[in-house]
C-alpha cells in the first residue's frame, strides 16, 4: 500500500492489487460539509486522472460512515467554506461538489460502519456497492429535520430500493438497521462489523481483477449519465431546502435534533 494523496480531511492509498482506499478522516461521526465533499471529488478525480486504481473503497475513520450534515453555524471554524467558487467565478454549492462527486469514473464500494445518515445516506449510496454490518444504521431524516432531502437521494435512492420504498424511508424519516438494508438491497453485502473493511476490499479486489477497459465501457453503459441525473435532482432539491429553511418546523426540526426530544411541528 502507497499513499496516493492527501486532500483535506481525506487521505488516499493505493495497493497493489489496483484498489485505492479513499479514507474519510473527521472522526467520530465524520460530519460532512462543502470542504469535505469537494475533497472526495478532487480526490476521485485524481484517481481517475492517474489511472493506477482500477476501484475504491470509500471508508471512514471512526464511530460512523458519515452521520449526516455538518449544521455548525456560518462562519465558523467547523462550518463550510464559503468563498469557494466554480470555474464560472460562481459560488460554489455543496450540490456542486456533489455533482462533480457523482461523476467519477472508477467503481466504488463503501464500508459503512455505524451511521449513514441523511446526507451521509446519500453518500453512500453515491457508490457503486455497500458493504455493511448489522450495527450500521441508515436513515433518510430529513422530514424529521422539516426539509427536503438531498444530495441527489432523488435518483440514487429509488434505483437500489425501489419507489415505494424510497417515498416510506423519505417521508417517516426512519432508521433501519444494517440487516433491513441488506434485505431490501441497500446493502450489498452484510458481515460482521470487524470485517466491514475487508469484505469491501475484497470486492474491490475482484472489481480490479476484471478487464478494466471492459469495467469501464459497463459502467459507462451502466451509470454513465448518473451526474447529469443528480444535478438535475439536486437543483430541484437544493430550491426546496432553501424555501424550507426559512419554515418555523425546520427551527423545530433543528432545535428537538439538538436537545435529543421528539419534534412537534406546526406546518408553518
């Protein structure tokens, strides 16, 4: 194993057997924001550029997968950087970053430990495959938060579980544990929560053992216009959680999040 790179907060390896390990660094809950997710597209860019991976496993340091927003006030030292801008001289947004995210070439497999959690849903499910264990919880909370969802779950979501099942996870903002996902084809694979990890290097590793032209055509065949599916969903999906920002269930949703206490929303 070589280090590849170190973006941000995430740090890239490459082994010899073509797999790169793309390790997300904020323990424990490894809360997401514009910095971190414009770190995972750069650095899936990168690898992409080089070529020396022919997969990845996405995976975090820490309690969770991803445990969802990072909600630290603007301006803060936690909060997302602001003054990013595209190649257009416009701000960049976290959808941005997202998009660009989506468009990576190489095949990806996330180790999903603990929780994947509203946005940190949609980033696992920005993979090609999941790999879980039975204590990993997923949820789609953003109804629980008074918002819409995100993060391009408006495509992802309904193709690995079906419609019906996308609208009962988005509108009663429920988590299911590990075993449920696996059932209901969130999850790909379920394994003990020691060997998350591994079991998703070794489908990584069997990804990387194919004919990585072949792997490329299919999954351009495959997956080749999920980017332009995910801006489309997340321009939709970013103008509705701005209009819902401003609602006094969103302060409520934020506010009994914080205080670990049921909401109890007005509709206003």
């Amino acid at each position: 194993m070589s280090d590849f790179g170190v973006f941000g907060d995430v740090h890239v390896s490459i082994g010899d057997d073509y797999v790169a390990t793309v390790e997300i660094q904020r323990p424990p809950n490894n809360f997401f924001d514009l910095d971190l997710i414009n770190s995972l597209a750069l650095a899936m860019a990168e690898l992409d550029a080089e070529g020396n991976a022919r997969s990845v496993v996405l995976c975090s340091v820490g309690k969770h997968f991803c445990a969802g927003a990072n909600f630290a006030p603007a301006g803060s030292a936690t909060s997302s950087a602001s003054a990013m801008t595209n190649s257009d001289g416009s701000p960049r947004h976290l959808y941005d970053a997202a998009v660009d995210l989506f468009a990576t070439r190489t095949p990806v497999v996330a180790a999903v430990q603990g929780a994947a959690i509203g946005g940190g849903l949609g980033l696992a499910c920005f993979a090609d495959f999941r790999v879980a264990a039975p204590e990993a919880r997923f949820s789609a909370n953003f109804a629980r938060l008074g918002f819409h969802h995100g993060f391009g779950l408006s495509v992802t979501l309904p193709g690995l579980v079906g419609q019906q099942r996308t609208l009962e996870l988005l509108y009663t903002g429920r988590r299911i544990a590990g075993d449920e996902a696996h059932a209901i084809g969130l999850a790909d694979r379920l394994v003990p929560l020691e060997e998350v990890r591994a079991e998703a290097h070794r489908l990584a590793a069997d990804i990387a053992g194919s004919a990585p032209l072949a792997v490329e055509s299919i999954r351009q065949t495959m997956r080749g216009d999920l980017a332009e599916r995910v801006r489309v969903a997340t321009d939709r999906e970013k103008l509705e959680q701005d209009r819902l920002r401003t609602s006094e269930d969103w302060n409520e949703g934020v506010a009994a999040m914080a205080e670990r206490r049921t909401p109890n929303f007005s509709g206003r």
